[in-house]
C-alpha cells in the first residue's frame, strides 16, 4: 500500500443548546489535526431508501503505515479531498510482536 495522502481528523469542541445540553460543536470550537502520511480508500457503498428519499452512503477504510499509531477516537470525522467523513464503530490498533501498534485501521463514512 501507498501511504501518500494526507488528511485532517477533527474533534469536536464542546457547546450548548438553548436548554443547557451539551453537544458537539464541528465549527470553530473543533480541534483539526492535520496528519500525512496515511492511505484511505474505498470500501463499498450502499444505497439505502429512507423516507421515499434514496440516500447513498459511501465507506471508506483509513490504514496507517507498519509500526505508526494515530490519534484517532471513534468519536471523532475526518476530512480528505473536500469530503468529511465520521469514524464508525472502534479504531483498531493492531498489536505488534513485542508491544506497541503495528498499525492502525478505521471504517468512515461520508457524511451528508
């Protein structure tokens, strides 16, 4: 795999609503980490019908390179290419022969 692309992973800040309950803040309250260096690429695609509304929903599948952690949490998006995707699910840190992270994996999901 090329490892060649760069990407940004943003964590949201912290606000509230009018009543008081916390939320996510994705503008200018987010952290933006940019980080070089990772390969991201497709990883299928459905169609879903919602609604009477069709919505297509594109995966994508972020790898790191062999012995490189990265700061990446399930609760945080990233941005590549003018496109913002969310983290699904946990990130996987696979484990290396005699401790540390051989390398990290991640499911994305476009968001609309």
């Amino acid at each position: 795999m090329l490892y060649l692309q760069d990407i940004v992973i943003v964590r949201a800040g912290a606000s509230e609503d009018e009543y008081g309950n916390g939320r996510p803040d994705w503008g200018d309250g987010a952290t933006r980490i940019p980080v070089s260096g990772v390969n991201v690429q497709p990883a299928g695609g459905s169609t879903e019908d919602t609604d009477d509304k069709q919505v297509t929903v594109t995966g994508w599948r972020l790898y790191t390179p062999r012995g490189v952690d990265l700061d990446l949490r399930e609760t945080d998006r990233v941005e590549a290419w003018g496109t913002t995707m969310q983290v699904i699910g946990k990130v996987a840190r696979w484990p290396a022969p005699g401790g540390g992270v051989h390398h990290v994996e991640a499911d994305l999901r476009e968001v609309a």
